[in-house]
C-alpha cells in the first residue's frame, strides 16, 4: 500500500478530513485555534495509526493463511538476456528489460523498481560481497538502461 500513490493520497485525506471537518462544523469551533490545532494533529495521528494497524493485521492474516505464498518467503533473482527473471516456490515471473522503472539504494538495501507498484527490495548482506552486490547493480542498470540512475 505505502507504494501506491492513490492510496497513500486517500489515507491522507481521509485522516486529516474527518478531524478537520469536526473542527469546523461542531462545537470545537468555539475553541482556541491552539486546543484545534493539537485536536488535529492527535486525531490525524490516531487515524493514521489505526490505519497501520489495519494493514498489519491483514498483512499477518494473509501470511498465516498462506495467501499470497510467493510475495513472502525466499525469492531468487536471475539476470538473463530477455529479462530479470524472478522465482519463488509457487511462481517465476519475467520482467522484460524495457519496462523497468527506477533503481536505488541505500547503504543497506537495494530497491529495483520493475514497475510504480512492483518493487523487488534486496538486503546488501544477501550478496556474498559488497562487490558481487555492486556488479548485480551495474549489470541490471546496463541491462535496463538505467545507467546513472540512483535514487534515495
């Protein structure tokens, strides 16, 4: 979810919408534009986190009633000519080279951007070393043309 752009903006929305259209519509409007101010933030706040709680509970649903077996579990990547060909237990994927997105990285982590909404999050201590994880990099950015992108 955190992902998708759409829904990112609608949980927003929702979550200052409703604290604010209280503020101005009830009785909360005869109060000090400070006392306001906090009853927003608080209550963006709590919707926010009811929100996560929501999806972390449907995420852990999901993982204990086996649904979506190949998101979570052990994936192995492949670069090939044709693509970055992807494999879990239940499925194999093939991402064409021409629709990659974007590509980054952080001093743990690299993020390879196969579509907006397909993400492949690679842990750097996977690679048997920091070299083997730099010319991973480098091979999917020729390969994609994303050479010189790098984003944070």
């Amino acid at each position: 979810m955190a992902h998708n752009r759409f829904l990112v903006l609608l949980m927003l929305a929702f979550s200052l919408g409703v604290p604010l259209q209280t503020v101005f519509s009830s009785e909360l409007s005869a109060h000090s534009l400070g006392f306001r101010i906090f009853y927003v933030i608080f209550f963006t706040a709590i919707m926010l986190c009811f929100m996560l709680v929501v999806q972390v509970v449907v995420q852990v649903l999901w993982v204990i009633f086996k649904k979506n077996r190949g998101v979570v579990g052990a994936h192995e990547l492949e670069i090939r000519d044709d693509g970055l060909v992807e494999r879990t237990e239940v499925n194999e994927s093939l991402h064409r080279w021409e629709g990659f997105h974007k590509i980054g990285s952080t001093r743990k982590c690299l993020y390879i951007f196969v579509t907006d909404n397909i993400v492949y999050y690679l842990p750097l201590k996977s690679f048997a070393s920091a070299q083997d994880a730099k010319q991973f990099t480098d091979e999917i950015r020729r390969r994609s043309h994303l050479e010189g992108t790098n984003t944070r």
